[in-house]
C-alpha cells in the first residue's frame, strides 16, 4: 500500500499555518494543490521550451509542440481512449460540456426531443442543457434520487425514452460524494438511440476511469481538480461523433485552408482547438496524471475510501448533524456534506476555518439539489491523496468545538 503521509511533502503549500494553526485543506473538489514535481515541470517549460505550437519549424517550437502533442497522448492513455485524436484540450470541464452543447447539441437537438439529466448535477453539466433545449424547443427532464442521495435507477427507466437524444451525467457527484453507474447508464442510453456525456470532473482524479469499457460518448473533466495549473481541461469524444459536428470557435489553427468566401476546416481534434492553446497548462495536465499513475489511481480511490470510512460514522454519530448523501463509504468519493441544525454553513465554515481547516459552504454550484434536498446551502469536506486521517480527526473536533460554542441543540449561544 503507498505511503500517502510520504506524498504529503511533496505538496509545500500544505507546510503552512492558518490562523495559528496547522493547515487542513479539504476543498480539493473546488480545486486540488499542485505537487513540486508539477510545479517544477511547468517551470521548465517555460524556462527551455516555450514557443508557440504546430506553427514553427525553428527548435523551441518543434520542442514545444512535442511537449503539447506528448500530453495530448497522456491523457489518451490516462483514460484509455482509443486514439489520441479523440482528446480535445480545453480550458476546463464547463468548457468542454459547452463544447458538445454547442456543437454536437445544436446539430442534433431538434423540437419535441428530450435531454434527461440528474437533479444532482453542478451547474456546468445542467446550463447548457437547460439553455439548449429552450433555444430548440425540447424537454428537459430530471432523474430524482433515492432516500440515501444515489440515483434513483428505476427513473432512470422512466425518463430515458424513445424521445431521449441526449443523456448527462455526472460520474461523480460534487455535492453527495455518489459514484454513479456510468456503465448501465450508457447501455440504456444506447438502447434509446441517444447519446450520453459524463461530467468527470469529481471521478477521474480519484479513481480509475476506462471511457471505452464505460461506452460513453463524450467525457469532460479539468486538469485543476487533478493537480495540474488551472485553464486547462479535456473532452474525450468518440472519433465518428466528433468528426461529423461542427467547430466550436473560429480562427487559427483549427482551419485546413481558408479563401476570402470560404474556409475548411483542420480534421479532429485541431478543428476544436482554436487559437493558442494553454499549452504549459497541457504540459504540466500531463505531469500531474504522471505524479497520479506512479502512485496507482486504485490505491488513491482506495486511501479516500478509507478517510471517508473513518469520517462518516463519527459525523453520524454527531448530535444534530445531517450528512447528505451516501452513509456507505464503498459508495462514496471523498467528498461529504453536512450541516449542523441552526447554524449557517458559512458560519460553521469560518469556525472551522479559525482552526486552520478549509472546507467549502454554499451551494455549490448546484442549486436544483439543493431545493431537492429542501436545504440552502451546505458544508463540503473534500479530501485528497495528500490527507490523512490526522485531518479527519481534526476536522471532526473542529465541528464538535464549533457546535459547543454556538451551544446547538441547547437554544443558546455561547
């Protein structure tokens, strides 16, 4: 079993103190830390390489498009996509799901269709559906949850029809922490005639993801959620879909000639890929995946279930505390949210940010689940490769500190 205490080091953000105390950082599902070995790999890019891409014959560009080509096969492997032409770089998940909405979307989306997604998705996977299907007259419909937050199988046979185009989906939900069955889905979804896009911007940093044994049509994920620089991101789409849909942007480098009446356009994936692209981002996405495929992407799932085995029965076990979500560790990411009755979720997040631990409070970009689960806004611990369960120990005294002090459940306030 790695050593994950060991790979904490290799993060110095985390050697710091936070009002006086030791730093607790459990946000890395809003975004995650960069380890030295990325950091240092961006900075050599920049420092021998930098040059712009496919665009130069002179030896930095040919290195820098060596470099930005290299990751692009990273990626392919990291996910295991059949080619390396099915990875588009993007500058983030929203905008790779954006991508598919207004390109494969708008070509195939037509009056009286339907779109179905989750009442769980974050914003990015539920906008553009939602602006698609009223920009071409179709139906947006939702599938609910079961009583423990994991999606409710039996409406997805219910929702899912002969009408159904287009099905999205997140792998791994931001807000409960559930792993959904990505694979079942997509065989129902083909079964329709439809297409399904995942969102894995919660999953494919923390667990093993093969978009070929999955089936899907379209995957989307960003690089900040797995360690790389941020503006960096991937869409990986099946090469017969992304052959027949249209380009997403216009300008440089995604045309194959182009007249004063008339252009064509570059064959996949440079027709999606407009402009300069983030490339030291593409370089250090690739030494992030490097850092996760030495440590083995099975034991970093393995080391976040145990954490959240370890937390949610002492949360649980909290008077007054409501865990959204899975209570079953084996179905769960490592992200969990909670709530303490009577007490604000921004207000808990600063008690717990006054004992040096960061979470996360709001909505989370997920305002549909939170009207479903008739609450606000919520508390979100996310946790990482480099936690331990020194921090779920820490976190756990800092709420049972917090909830003495705002004396809740006694109707008293300290």
């Amino acid at each position: 079993m790695a050593n994950f205490k060991q790979y904490r080091t290799d993060f110095p953000i985390l050697d710091q103190t936070v009002n006086g105390e030791k730093l607790v950082y459990l946000d890395s599902a809003a975004t995650a830390q960069r380890p030295t070995p990325v950091l240092n790999r961006v900075m050599k890019f920049y420092q021998t390489d930098n040059a712009n891409v496919h665009r130069g014959v002179h030896t930095l560009a040919e290195r820098a498009t060596a470099d930005y080509e290299a990751a692009r096969v990273t990626v392919q492997k990291f996910i295991n996509a059949a080619k390396p032409e099915e990875i588009i770089f993007t500058k983030g998940c929203t905008d790779a799901l954006n991508l598919v909405a207004a390109t494969y979307g708008q070509a195939n989306i037509q009056a009286g269709d339907e779109i179905v997604i989750s009442i769980a998705e974050h914003h990015s996977n539920l906008i553009p559906w939602q602006q698609l299907a009223k920009q071409k007259g179709a139906t947006l419909k939702y599938i609910g949850l079961t009583d423990d937050g994991e999606l409710d199988l039996a409406d997805v046979k219910q929702q899912i029809t002969d009408q159904t185009k287009l099905v999205a989906i997140a792998h791994a939900t931001n807000v409960l922490g559930t792993v959904n069955p990505i694979k079942e889905l997509a065989q129902i979804t083909h079964q329709h005639g439809a297409v399904i896009v995942v969102d894995g911007a919660q999953a494919v940093a923390h667990m093993p993801v093969d978009v070929q044994a999955l089936d899907v049509d379209f995957y989307a994920f960003s690089g900040h959620k797995m360690m790389s620089p941020t503006g960096i991101g991937v869409l990986y789409g099946k090469a017969d879909l992304l052959a027949t849909m249209p380009p997403y942007q216009y300008g440089g480098e995604m045309i194959g000639e182009v007249h004063q009446q008339a252009s064509t356009w570059a064959p996949i994936p440079y027709k999606f890929e407009a402009g300069t692209q983030n490339i030291a981002g593409a370089v250090g996405l690739a030494a992030a995946i490097n850092y996760l495929n030495q440590i083995g992407m099975t034991q970093i799932a393995a080391h976040e279930q145990a954490l959240v085995q370890k937390l949610l029965p002492q949360l649980l076990s909290i008077d007054q505390l409501t865990v959204y979500g899975p209570h079953d560790p084996a179905k769960h990411t490592g992200v969990v949210a909670f709530n303490l009755t009577g007490l604000h979720p921004h207000d808990l997040a600063t008690a717990l940010d006054m004992e040096g631990i960061a979470v996360r409070a709001g909505h989370h970009c997920a305002q549909p689940l939170m009207e479903y689960l008739q609450v606000t806004a919520t508390a979100r611990a996310s946790f990482y490769l480099y936690n331990t369960e020194a921090d779920v120990d820490a976190l756990v005294t800092a709420i049972k500190k917090a909830k003495e002090f705002f004396r809740i459940g006694t109707g008293e306030t300290k």
